[in-house]
C-alpha cells in the first residue's frame, strides 16, 4: 500500500473531518472511499464514451474496413 500525503485548505479539512465523524469513519478512510468511487466513476464515464463513439461511427468504420 502506498500512503500519499496532501495538503488540504483549513476549511476543507475541517469539513472533511465533521463528515467523517458523522459515518463514524476515519478522515482518511472517507478520503480513500471517495477516491475510489470518483475513480470508478470517471471508468464507468470514458467507458460510456467510448461506446457512444463506436456506436456514432459505426457506419464509417464499416466502410473503411
């Protein structure tokens, strides 16, 4: 496992740990769960995409096979 230090705004920080304490999780654990769901998000998203191109050209990549 990698451990990442970053340096967060005094607010954000603060926002951050009251969210954690109200999952009744540890700052760094709600960090690393968002992370991994904006992660999942942004595969899901090129994913999508990238069907919506293939399906758009469809026809042209058929003529030019």
């Amino acid at each position: 496992m990698t451990t990442l230090e970053i340096t967060l705004p005094d607010q954000t920080a603060s926002r951050l740990h009251e969210a954690a304490q109200k999952l009744g999780v540890s700052p760094e654990e709600l960090l690393r769960i968002s992370l991994e769901e904006k992660l999942e998000q942004l595969d899901t998203d090129f994913q999508a995409a990238a069907r919506y191109v293939l399906a758009k050209n469809r026809e042209l990549y058929q003529r030019l096979a």
